[in-house]
C-alpha cells in the first residue's frame, strides 16, 4: 500500500476529503447531519484556500485545509473575535488550519507549514478541542492565546484557539531536531500548490448553491470579494440563482 501526501487536486477528491471531515464530526458530535454529507464553510471558496489530503493507494484517510484570512474572514472568529482582531491590528496576516480528520498530524502539518510560508503569512491558528491542546502545544510548539469557549460552530463543544508565529519555525526547529522535517528539511515544491483543484461556474454552484446553500447567506461584501476573485466564474448570476432570482 502507498501513502502519499499532497493537494486534493479533483473535485471528487475534494468532495471525498469534505466527506470524511463530516463523518469524523459527526462521529464526534462537532456537527448535526446534513443531506449533504460533506462538512465546508464559504471560507472554503477563497482562491487561497486549499485542502491537502493523505492517500493510502486511492482512498483518503486523511485530511486538513488552510484557510488564509481575506474579506471572507476565518472560521474561528466566529467564537474568537477578539483575538482575531488583535492580531490584525498589529498588522499580522494569519491563517487558519481546519478540519483536520483521520490520517497522521505530523505529516499532513508540513504541508500546512509549507504553504503558510509559501502565502507568506505571520502565523498560523488552530482551534481545537481542549484535549487535543497538549499534541499542538507540546510537539508542534504552538502557544494558546485564548481561554476555553464553547464554539456553535463545533455544536456547542469547548474549544480553545492556538498560534504558530512563524518567524520562529526556524528557531523552534534549531533547539528541537524533531520538528526539523517539519519546518526545515525537503522543503514543499511550490507545484505540489499548484496541482490543487481550482473551481469552474459548475463545481462553485454545485458545493456552494446545491449541496450548502452558504451563497445564500454571503454579505454583498464576501459576494463582491469572490466575484473580484472569480473573473471567469459568473459569481453574480450564481448568487441570482442561490436567491432564486
């Protein structure tokens, strides 16, 4: 069996890897069911976004995604605005790792690593369960920067927010040889980034009109933002569409 690790780089990969983060939610009771069986967010349709998966032959049994911040926001602010805003206003650009399920931490995070400094940001977030917290904060390095809130986001379950500066990656990775594959050695090649599925006018509507009605619920602000995003994808015809206009 061969394991590999890389972008979700089809749609039905993509719908496959959203698939298995349902099911381990719900599993988890982090969500309610939906007809749609997959678990996204609108965050989900930022060009930036971009979700890796863990291949065992031709099945995914893992997967995460990152989420950089832009006019559609982080998932986490939802529960965490204050913390959200402080690091903007000092000026950092940050971005989210979400949805992890199934597969090994360790080697789906350096792609998560590789990307953020790819997209240049200043740090990354994850929001966890608090029983998860030691795996971020003791291997990872990761600092929480937020007490315990109970998230609706997660149905109601506690969770706590960490950051990664990662202007320190390459301290962290000098005073703990363990983490050296993870932030220094066989560093990502930036086609591994490029081989990511990137959305057509049918895939957009097909996740974010059909199977979620999360169009719908868009600020003109986030409509603007994907249609400036999107110039080959009619986004305004399919927000016509999502209102039912």
């Amino acid at each position: 069996m061969s394991n590999v690790n890389r972008t979700a780089e089809t749609y039905e990969e993509l719908k496959e890897a959203y698939a298995l983060v349902y099911r381990n939610y719900l599993e988890r009771r982090y969500c309610t069911p939906h007809p749609s069986l997959m678990r996204y967010t609108l965050h989900n349709a930022s060009p930036d976004a971009i979700t890796f998966v863990s291949m065992a032959d031709d099945t995914i049994t893992g997967t995460v995604s990152v989420i950089a911040d832009s006019p559609l926001g982080l998932p986490c602010e939802s529960g965490f605005p204050v913390e959200i805003d402080s690091l903007r206003d000092s000026g950092r650009w940050v971005a989210e790792a979400v949805s992890l399920s199934n597969g090994r931490p360790n080697d789906l995070f350096k792609l998560v690593f590789g990307y953020c400094k790819y997209l240049r940001v200043d740090d990354i977030l994850v929001t966890c369960h608090p029983e998860h917290a030691p795996f971020y904060k003791g291997y990872l390095k990761f600092k929480q920067i937020s007490n315990k809130h109970m998230l609706a986001s997660v149905n109601n379950n506690p969770a706590v927010l960490l950051r990664l500066d990662m202007s320190c990656t390459d301290e962290i990775a000098r005073e703990y040889s363990m983490l050296r594959k993870q932030f220094v050695d066989d560093p990502i090649s930036t086609l591994v980034y490029d081989r990511r599925f990137r959305h057509t006018t049918g895939t957009f509507e097909d996740l974010f009109v059909y199977k979620r009605e999360l169009l719908k619920e868009a600020t003109a602000k986030e409509v603007r933002y994907l249609a400036a995003c999107y110039p080959e994808i009619a986004v305004y015809n399919i927000i016509k569409l999502a209102w039912g206009l």
